[in-house]
C-alpha cells in the first residue's frame, strides 16, 4: 500500500484525487485566524473557474503583465522542485513546470479543489508531465519534509488565515537551503489604493517578521520590472 507521500508521485490524472486526500490528513497546526472569511470566496464549492481566469490572466493584473520579469527575477533552474503555493488558476505553476523541465516538478497547492481540476485539466491538454496538484487545508502546507526548493507564494501571503501554522509546515517541506520567494501588495497609508488598505491585512514589515519569526532568513528585496503596487522579497532556509 502507498503512502500518502509516495502518491505525490502518483500519474498526473490521479493526482486530483490523491492529493484530496493528502490535504485532508494534514493535522492543525495554527488555529489562531488573523482575518476570519478572507477565503470564503475561494472554498466556495460552486466556484466557477473562468470567472476567476477573467480576474487572474488579464493584462490589468500587474503579477500578470510582469509575469516573465517575476520568473526571471525567481532564479528557476532545470531539475528544482518547486511549490506554487495558492496556485489558483496556474498562471505560474505553467511557467514554473516549462522553466524547471523534464527532471524537475512542480507542486500546485491550493484549497479550491476547482482551481487544481482546472490546473490538472490545462496540464494534460499542453503536455505538462510534471505538475502535481495538491488540495491544501486552510492551516498547512501539505507536502514531505524537505521535499521542495522553492516556495513561491504571489498574491496568496495575505490570504493565510492561519499563517503560523501554514508557515511551520512549510519549512519543514523546504530544504535546507532552499528559498521563499513572496510577492504582496504594498500596504501604505496614503499611497495605496483603498481597496488593498481593507482587503490586505498587514504591510510589509509585519509579514516579513511573522516569516522570519518561522525561522527563515531574509536574503533581499528584488525591484521587478513592472512591479509597481507588490512587492518581492526572497528568504532562505540556512
């Protein structure tokens, strides 16, 4: 019998159901919630993913207009496994598994099991043989120990309700030496727009301590071309 982390290895069309599992198994770590309801939209099991594809792939969305400076400035290289973690429609999850090749793998972790169909369904269609789709609680990470060398967390950091918990699981899935990289909105009185002052709970400097706090090192802010309302900053697991 397989366990559940052998079934993250499992063919790509199986994936969809393993991981359900997989995410399901996973023990509360963070119980605390920073900002109750903040993915209600998200766990909503009559999510229909074209209205969300018309709000994530457009030009409008900055992360999607800069797409090629952000892959650039994540130093990707052939064989990483890497982790896309609230992978969403998989915008970067097809880039990630184009840029790491035939020897590398990418994680799509996401709590919308309607999101991962998606990914899995666009996977098969362009010939991606190295995605795995894993249905992640709202309070973890759902991945092997040192499993990943690269987290990459866009536009998803101000969604973790339970962020002490989701951090402690992922640093125990990165290896050491491996990366985070997080891209979020910039939170300024004055400056930012008023929608992102109510929907984003925290600025800069308090997301960036809750993850060193979880015990990975900050290694540097990185200015991407065409990154104008989010920021990037990259830490390191030593």
């Amino acid at each position: 019998m397989k366990t559940r982390y052998q079934t993250l290895l499992a063919p790509l069309f199986l994936l969809a159901i393993a991981s359900i599992v997989i995410g399901q198994e996973s023990k509360p770590e963070g119980k605390q919630s920073v900002k109750p309801g903040i993915n209600k939209s998200y766990l909503d099991p009559d999510l229909k993913v074209d209205d969300w594809l018309k709000r994530f792939e457009v030009e409008s969305r900055e992360v999607f207009h800069a797409k090629e400076s952000i892959l650039e400035a994540c130093q990707i290289q052939e064989g990483m496994v890497v982790a896309d973690i609230g992978s969403g429609t998989g915008l970067y999850t097809r880039q990630f598994a184009q840029a790491t090749g035939p020897k590398g793998w990418v994680y799509a972790v996401d709590i919308a099991a309607p999101f991962l169909k998606h990914i899995v369904a666009r996977a098969k269609q362009e010939g991606h043989q190295n995605i795995s789709a894993i249905l992640s609680p709202e309070d973890a990470v759902p991945l092997p120990p040192e499993s990943i060398d690269l987290a990459f967390i866009c536009d998803t950091y101000h969604h973790f309700e339970y962020p002490t918990g989701t951090l402690s699981s992922l640093f125990r899935a990165i290896k050491k030496g491996g990366t985070v990289v997080v891209i979020d909105f910039e939170r300024i009185e004055g400056v930012t727009r008023d929608w992102i002052m109510g929907h984003v709970r925290a600025g800069k400097p308090i997301f960036r301590q809750e993850i060193e706090d979880a015990g990975f090192d900050f290694v540097e802010e990185v200015k991407v071309n065409g990154l104008k309302e989010n920021y990037f900053l990259r830490f390191r697991k030593n």
